[in-house]
C-alpha cells in the first residue's frame, strides 16, 4: 500500500469536489434532511376536528363532551344534527372524528347497563384513524373510569399503572431523530461517493488509472478516504442538532455513537462506490443508489415501522439492509443506553463491520483495471 499515492489521489478528490460545489451539499443536506423530517415527521394527532353528536344532554354527556374539550388532542364541534349529517362532514374533508352520545345514555349508565357510543373515523388515512380511535377509546375508558371511583369493587378489579420506558413523554422528536440519524448517514455518503468513478468513466480521465500502476486496492481507498473525512464532520453536527436542538436524551457511550457512525459512513460510503463501479453514467448511478438507498431507509429501518411488526418477506427484507443495525445502535445510544452490555447491540455492530467488508470487496471485485 503506497500512501503516497493515496494522498496525492485525495488531493485530487478534494480540489474536484471544491472546484465542483459539491462540498455545500456535502454538509447542506444532512442539515436539510434532519431539520425538514425533524419537524415534518409527527406521529402525534392534535387539534383533530372532532364533532359530538350528543342526543342524551344530560349531566353525565356533558361530563364527557368536557372529557374530549379539555384535550389537547381535539379540536370540538358539540351538534345535535343528525348522524347522516355528521358522517357526511366526514365524507366531505370538515371533520376527522365523529363521536355519538345516544338518548338514555345518562339513565343506562345509573342502572350499570351497558351504554353505547359511536366513534366514527375517516378511514382514508389508517394510520391517522388508528390514532384517533385509540385516542377517543382512552378518552371515554377514562371517563368511565372516573365515574366508578367511589365503588369499591370496580377498584378491587380495575387497577391500572401506566409507565412509558425510554420515551416517558412519548415525543414524535425521540422517536424520529434517532432513525433520521441512521437515514442521513446512509443516503448523504452514498450518493456523494456514487460521482468518484462513473463521473471519471464520463470524462474518459479513467484511461489514466488504467494506464497507471496503481492497484486496485489503492484506487479505492483512495476515492473512499476524502468522503469519509468530510461526512465525518456531520456525526458531530447531527449530534448536536439532536441534542441541543430537537432536545433528545443521550443515555449510551458518545465513543460507541461516533465508532458505529464511522463505521456506517464505510458501509453506505462503499455502496456508492459500488454503484459507481458497476454503472457507466452518472445519472444510472445515481438513480440505482437512490432505489437502493431512500426506499430501505424508510421502510425497513424501524424508524416508522417496528420491525417486530414486519412477517414474512418484509421482515426478511428488514435484516438485510444494513440500515436496521445502525438504527437499532441509534436509539440505544440515543434513548437506552445498553451499550455493549447488550449481546444484540454487540451482534449488530459485529454484523456492520461484515457489510463494510462485503461491499468493499464486491467494489473491489466488480472494478476492472482496463477498458471493457
């Protein structure tokens, strides 16, 4: 390994990306990408335009009505118009959420029959309607639950103590950031490093590394070391924006944090250089890491999925890319705190150091050392 070489390689690398204002986008968009997601992502449903349909107007339904107006959660319309006009303000985009307090709901609820209320949602986005009707079901469960304090039997049989680990204030920003994180640090690298050979095909400047007797080895060292010096000033700026700005907890090892951040800016580094050895243009390339790289990073990272929740091909497809790992290590380090006293977070990361070397030897593989 002739290091003389390499750094006459990266000097080169480094006057091109100057020279090709590529170092803007180099630092630009990680910012972008965490500040536009950051805020843009919310999992949390606010000032849902919820209409009651109260037909009972008794004390105890004004009890309730009171329940979901004194709730963040939603913004309340109280009519007494029918149900078909309601569901119809639904079917025309004014409302998210219709709930419906039949007559007799009052004298029911005194004789302990059962009573019943309608919790209508617009199905158009299930996500959404998930959210709202777990919303709406805890509103009136704690509704209920109020009513029956002084029994003395409901509370031998109703004992409930809720505690949310890791994230007790259940904010969209601790659950985002981390997987954002692990999202950057995949698609940013992989596309800068996509340009170092295929742009060198297009301008026929690749006659010179074939004509030359530098190795292979060398060559791709070379190209890779500029791109990760650079990225890895953007471990330390989406730290800090995460911790400073979006206000996360940091509960793990700073240490592990910028080891497992190093060590996937080779792997998604590797994947650009890959797609640029095997494609001949740089608007190929450029489309291939995308496909291989944005879609992924969303679907099976388990930033917006669980990947417990995934079966089948989707859970398959999840423990393949990479992704996974580093998201896992990212709320570890983010919001647990385990460390490498987990035996998965030890797996995980011996598992990434497997993928910088694949890819790298497949890069290796795949460059040939004359024209084609």
């Amino acid at each position: 390994m002739r290091f003389s070489v390499i750094s006459a390689y990266f000097k080169k690398e480094i006057k091109e990306l100057y020279r090709e204002n590529l170092l803007w986008y180099l630092y630009g968009i990680p910012f972008l990408f965490i500040i536009l997601f950051g805020y843009g992502i919310k999992m949390e449903v606010i000032d849902s335009r919820t209409l009651i349909l109260d037909y009972d107007r008794s004390k105890s339904s004004y009890e309730l009505v009171s329940k979901f107006e004194n709730s963040k959660y939603y913004n309340v319309d109280v009519a007494t118009i029918s149900t078909q006009d309601g569901l119809d303000q639904i079917k025309r985009d004014e409302k998210d959420l219709i709930i419906i307090i039949d007559s007799g709901f009052q004298k029911n609820l005194l004789k302990g029959q059962k009573v019943h209320i309608g919790v209508f949602s617009d199905g158009s986005f299930p996500l959404r309607a998930k959210t709202l009707e777990g919303y709406a079901t805890r509103t009136i469960y704690d509704f209920f639950l109020d009513k029956m304090t002084n029994s003395s039997q409901i509370n031998k049989l109703i004992l409930i103590n809720n505690r949310n680990l890791f994230n007790q204030a259940l904010r969209d920003e601790e659950m985002i950031i981390p997987g954002l994180i692990a999202f950057i640090l995949l698609v940013v690298p992989a596309m800068m490093s996509t340009f170092l050979i295929v742009r060198e095909k297009e301008n026929g400047t690749i006659f010179n590394f074939y004509a030359s007797p530098i190795s292979k080895s060398e060559f791709l060292i070379a190209k890779l070391i500029p791109v990760l010096i650079l990225q890895a000033f953007n471990i330390f700026v989406l730290w800090f924006i995460a911790i400073y700005l979006f206000d996360l907890p940091f509960r793990g090892s700073f240490s592990l944090y910028v080891a497992t951040s190093f060590l996937y800016l080779i792997i998604s580094s590797s994947i650009g250089l890959l797609a640029s050895v095997v494609t001949s243009s740089q608007i190929v390339a450029i489309i291939f890491v995308a496909v291989i790289t944005v879609i992924p990073g969303f679907l099976y990272s388990g930033m917006i999925m669980p990947i417990s929740s995934m079966s089948g091909e989707a859970y398959i497809m999840a423990h393949i890319y990479p992704v996974m790992y580093l998201t896992h290590l990212m709320y570890d380090v983010f919001l647990v705190g385990d460390g490498f006293n987990g035996s998965q977070n030890i797996s995980y990361f011996l598992i990434l150091i497997l993928y910088a070397i694949i890819l790298f030897i497949l890069s290796y593989i795949a460059l040939g050392k004359k024209l084609k």
